[in-house]
C-alpha cells in the first residue's frame, strides 16, 4: 500500500542534523526536477524579498519564511515525519506509533511537496515554505514542473499494489494515475452527516478532513492492515469502524471515489 499525503503549510523548525544531501532522498529519478526548483527557490529568496514574498504568495508577518529559503542549503535537516506539522499529522501522530506500525509507515507513506516533489517520512529535509500552488519566474507551475518526472517515479514506488491518494487538489495535479494503476487508487471525501428536523444532511468538511484522514491512516497502521486494492481498502476501514461509502468505477481503469462519513468533527 502506497498512501499519497498532502504537506503541511506550517512546519517544524530548529535542530541540529546535518544539511541537506538531495542525493540521500528516497524516489531519485525526481533528483533532478528538486535541484531545478530547490535552485530557483534558494536565488529568488537570497535577493528581493518582496518579489520572492509575491511569488510565494506570503504575507509582510511572513517575511521570515523568505529568509528560511533562502539558506535551506546549509539549514539543519529532520526526517520529513518530523518537519510536516497540522491537523492532519497530529491526528496521525507518528512519533506515538509502536514499533511494527512506525516501521509500516515508513514504508508506505510519501508526503507530495512543491519543493522535493515527493518524499518518505524518513527522508531529511530543511524546513521550507513552497506550496504546489506557486509559479516560479523561471521554472513556472510547480505542479506542470513535476508532471513528467512524476510520471515514471511514481508508478514505480506504487508497484502493484494499493495507492491510497488523500491529497489536496493542488498536490494531485502532479500526478494523477493512469491506465491499470488507476484502478488500484482510491481517493477519499470526507463528509459531515447532520440530522436536521428529522432529516439526514451531508456537507464536505473542509478543514477537518485532514484530521479524518490522519486517523484513517493511523487506524491503518496500528490495525496492521494491508489491502491490496479498492474493494479490500473499505472493508479494512469498515472492519475498523469507520462509516464508508463507496462504488466502484465504471471503468476498470478508473480510481475508486469513497465516501467517509463522520457525524463529529473535530
């Protein structure tokens, strides 16, 4: 199983590990698509603050993001599992995981990035600020730069087996699964079910998604489970209690869209 996770816009800070060594992360056949945008990113923040603060879409109580940029060359690095901080990782709370589940994580889960474009949670980085939203002035749309490295790297680390795909929208738009590892991905919605005046009503949830699904995964890992496709996904996650609906594509070739239900959130 291959579960796909959006990064977190806030992140750790601090530490005292070596620098970063782009050669030691995992997936190297996007090693050359990260220097281009690690490059572009370190020069635009070492110069005009404010260009680089319009490119990166941040605010005048942000500026210290720029300057953090601009030295991730020589910027302690962590363990991506550590550096990626929120209601998604909270709820997913790693450093809690016993042995056998922390192990499983580290096998399975790949957290998308503007920057790296993809990385385990073993892998050191610096801290960063680089949405899958920005533009460079000179690479262009982060997420049409990493369409083509993606393109082979990706289907490569899924192998044959399950692709749970919880991203954001920003971060799918550098991959989406084609042809035979389509049917194996399924992608997750997280719905709020209220009963008002007797009657049942469903709304998306937004920001708590990302703690619905920090918990699907955890209840994943901690069950030791390992489905091995779409259909086995949501009994495992029915087994473990959780409310899901799903229906399989028409198309074999298509990913499975499930439906988790949640009449709490928080």
């Amino acid at each position: 199983m291959l579960v796909l996770l959006p990064p977190s816009e806030g992140k750790a800070s601090g530490g005292s590990g070596a620098p970063l060594e782009l050669a030691g992360l995992s997936l190297p056949g996007l090693a050359a698509a990260r220097a281009a945008v690690l490059d572009e990113l370190v020069e635009l923040c070492a110069g005009d603050e404010l260009k680089a603060r319009e490119v990166l879409g941040l605010s005048e109580g942000l500026r210290a993001e720029v300057a953090k940029n601009a030295a991730l060359r020589t910027a302690p690095a962590r363990p991506a599992g550590e550096i990626y901080t929120g209601v998604l990782y909270d709820a997913l709370d790693l450093a809690g995981l016993p042995p056998a589940a922390r192990a499983a994580a580290e096998r399975s889960l790949l957290v998308f990035s503007g920057l790296w474009g993809a990385v385990r949670i073993t892998d050191a980085i610096p801290s960063y600020r680089c949405s899958m939203g920005v533009k460079l002035p000179g690479l262009g749309a982060l997420a049409a730069h990493w369409r083509g490295p993606m393109a082979t790297a990706l289907p490569e680390a899924a192998g044959d087996g399950l692709v749970l795909d919880l991203r954001s929208s920003a971060y799918a738009a550098a991959w989406k699964p084609k042809g035979e590892p389509a049917g194996r991905t399924a992608t997750v919605r997280v719905l709020h079910a209220q009963v008002v005046d007797g009657v049942e009503k469903r709304s998306v949830v937004s920001h708590f998604n990302k703690a619905t699904k920090g918990r699907l995964v955890r209840d994943l890992l901690l069950a030791g489970a390992a489905p091995r496709d779409p259909a086995e996904l949501v009994t495992a996650l029915r087994d473990l209690g959780h409310v899901v609906e799903a229906q399989p594509p028409a198309k074999p070739a298509k990913a499975w869209s499930l439906d988790v239900v949640v009449t709490r959130i928080h």
